[in-house]
C-alpha cells in the first residue's frame, strides 16, 4: 500500500467514526424521558427534564399554611410517606410543587418527593405513567430550614383540569411541627416507610383530611394566561361544603372561568382559612391562623402568575373574640389589602359580608356592623369592584339570615348549593384589567 493510499484510508475510518459519535449523540440528546410509561420493575421512574414547550407558570392549586399540627412537635411524621391528594383548575404541560416548613422549628428533611395525576377521583393510585419523581435543584432530596420554603424543579407531566393529583413527600428523620392547613375537604392518604414512588395505593392505608408541607402546584399551561387568588376564610375554604366532592365555590368559579366564551382564562387559587380575620393573627410565633394582613405578600403577591385578587374577608373579625365593633377599621384593613394589591398593578374584587343570623355568635350589634362594612363595599370605597354575596344568598324575608336551601345549617356557612350560587353570583369580566385608580 503507497502512503498516499494509507492516508486516504485513515481519512476515511476517521469519517466514519465522527458520523458513529454524531449520531450517539444525538440519540442521547433527544430521549428527554418523556415516555408515557413506567417500569413495573425496582428500576425508579425515568425524570422528565424541564419543559421544552412554551407557555405561562400559572397556578392549578394552592393551600394555605395556616398553623403548626397538634401533637407533631416531637416526631413530626419520620418514617412515613405522605400522599396530599388536591385538585386541579387548569391544565399544563409541566408541572412544580412548593413545600413549606413554616411552623417547623427545625429543618424539614425530604429525601423524596413525587407528583402523578390520580386514577380518579379520591383516589392514592396513580393513573398509569404519570408517576414523576421530583427534583430540587437537580437533587431528588432538600432540606427546607424551620421558617422557610423550596420550590421543586419542573417536570415533564401532563396535567389536565379538573382532575385530582398526588403529590408525596417522604421524611426520614424527626422534624416536627408539621406545617399543614386544616379543613381540607379533601381525603389524602399516609403510608408507613418510603412509598414515595409506589403508583398504587395499597400502602396508603392511612386517611387524612388535612393538607400536609405542600402549599401550591403551578403548571405551564398553555390553556390559561394568568391566576387569581381568593383570599379569604372558611367561607372560602369551603368548610361545610361535601367531603371530597370539590364543591367549593372556587371550585365552580374555575369551572365557569375556564367553560365559558369570552370569560379570562385563569388558574383559580384558593387561599382560604377557616377562623381567618383581616386585622388579628392568632396565638404563636410564627403566629397560627395569621391575620390577612400578615400573610397578604405570602399568600396572594408571591404567587405564581397572579393577574387579580378575590379578597372575602372580615366576618370573623366581627364574629370571633374580641369582636371589631367598628367597622371603619375592618374597612381601613381591606383597602390596605386592596393598596398592596395595586403596588403590583393587580385588580382586586372585593365581596359583601354574608349574614349570620341565627348562628350562635349572633348579636344586633354585631349585625349593624357588618352593614356597615357592607355600605362602604357597596359605595365602592374598597375594591376595584365588588361581588354582593349578601345579596345574593341573604333571606329575602329576613336579610339578617341565610336563605334556606343556601344555609348548612349552623347559619353562618353556605350548602353546596349556596357556594355554586356564589359562584354563579360572580362577574367573571371584573376580573380583567389593571388595578383601578387609587382609592
């Protein structure tokens, strides 16, 4: 062979294994473990990476974090996976968590962490590959120091409305208090040991009606453009309302933002409280149940894709000890909510106080006061706009009261069918546009 012919050889084999690595390569670079299935073998769920659609982070679900769980101080919940089952108002493409450790006095460690959309309703199995596991920071497990909180990295799922998903948690080491919002009227589920990434539910033999570390799930959704947040109390949490049947009146409210022609197209959030007041935060450090004006930046203003405010707030102020008996001052503490809101140019719809007479709470006193709070939102001295629940579900013959079929009984919460005309009651047009004017 001549040199010239040994050189033109060597070209060639070097061509060859240059086209070889180029295509390694690219088979490498485009499996983004998007596959829809799962191993039914010990090998763990394959992580989708971060999003390559595009599209708008808004939030599908939020939750409070309203006190620190009684008898959790010591132990917390080491040793056992905790499945939070919440429910959707918009779709996405990806998906993201937020955890929190509030009320924890110590570091909160999870070594593990999932998300997976539900097989149905009320339900701790998850559809079939849906299962993901979640990463912090490119890391499967974070340590969320006492008083703080972390949001996972994004991940590949496909998450439609309506529907329920499982979001898990697993902490090995004692780290009590737990942060949890009570009042779900949700069932979720617990497990002894790491069961993080079990799609079924046998393990989860445990139920729980309250929400545990998780505080929001954002999606990247191409369906919706922004999120509201109903900030409120357990008129907004939905406290009387059918266990696990989503019968909130946010519920309705997303069915109807997200169903009807020319309605905006939002993520609803709902950060309700029960027991909550506009002006006084409740006993502790951090406080429990804390006031809405304590917890507006942290509830309302950090939340993802936020386009307008819902704000129905002040009847437990007037109602729970020391009852407010002025009702300028809960007024003055609603604008500085509506003030808040406007430095980031976001509209603000405020709602009438419902009646409660009848409730054991009753006094005539306490009614004059909430008229009087009523005439100063009626007057549009308040809000951008405003929603007359009061109107809306009061006894025509006593307005002092809930109407009938629209009370569940302890006068003061609304039926299932007094949320839906809530919901109903709403003008899904006042929440577009800019903050108003300054009031």
């Amino acid at each position: 062979m001549t040199k010239r012919h040994g050189y033109a050889l060597l070209a060639a084999v070097l061509a060859v294994i240059v086209v070889i690595s180029a295509a390694i390569y690219l088979g490498v670079s485009t499996d983004d473990g998007s596959q829809d299935t799962i191993s039914a073998g010990p090998r763990s769920p394959r992580n989708s990476a971060a999003p390559a659609s595009a599209g708008t982070w808004v939030g599908t679900w939020a939750a409070s974090p309203a006190a620190a769980e009684p008898n959790t101080h010591r132990n917390g919940f080491a040793g056992r996976s905790i499945r939070n089952v919440v429910h959707t108002s918009v779709g996405g493409d990806s998906a993201r968590i937020t955890l929190s450790n509030l009320y924890g006095q110590q570091p909160l460690s999870i070594t593990h962490a999932s998300i997976a959309v539900a097989v149905g309703s009320n339900n701790p199995a998850a559809a079939p590959g849906t299962l993901r596991r979640l990463a912090f920071n490119g890391n499967t497990s974070v340590v969320i120091p006492a008083g703080q909180q972390v949001m996972s990295d994004a991940v590949r799922l496909r998450v439609p409305h309506d529907v329920d998903l499982l979001v898990t948690t697993f902490s090995p080491t004692p780290s009590g208090p737990v942060t949890f919002h009570p009042h779900a009227r949700q069932v979720s589920y617990i497990a002894e040991g790491d069961r993080t990434e079990d799609p079924n539910g046998a393990a989860y033999t445990q139920q729980s009606t309250s929400w545990r570390y998780l505080s929001a799930v954002d999606v990247l959704s191409n369906e919706s453009n922004g999120t509201v947040v109903v900030f409120g109390d357990s008129l907004t949490d939905g406290i009387s309302s059918t266990m696990g049947a989503n019968a909130r009146w946010t519920d309705t409210l997303a069915d109807r933002l997200r169903d009807e022609s020319g309605a905006p197209r939002y993520g609803v959030v709902n950060e309700g409280i029960s027991g909550n007041r506009v002006l006084s935060d409740g006993n502790g450090t951090p406080a429990d149940n804390p006031s809405g004006l304590s917890r507006f930046d942290r509830d309302v203003l950090d939340r993802s894709g936020i386009k307008a405010v819902v704000v129905a707030l002040g009847v437990n102020d007037i109602l729970r000890n020391p009852h407010q008996n002025n009702p300028d001052r809960i007024v003055e503490g609603l604008r500085e909510l509506t003030r808040q809101a406007h430095t980031r140019g976001l509209r603000v719809v405020g709602a009438t106080l419902m009646p409660f007479g009848g409730h054991r709470g009753y006094e005539p006193g306490l009614e004059n006061v909430r008229q009087g709070v009523n005439e100063q939102i009626r007057d549009g001295k308040v809000f951008d706009e405003f929603v007359d629940f009061d109107r809306a579900l009061r006894d025509p013959y006593d307005p002092r009261k809930l109407r009938g079929e629209y009370d569940s009984g302890d006068h003061l919460h609304p039926s299932d069918s007094g949320y839906r005309k809530m919901a109903e009651t709403f003008n899904l047009t006042h929440l577009r546009g800019s903050a108003a004017a300054e009031l």
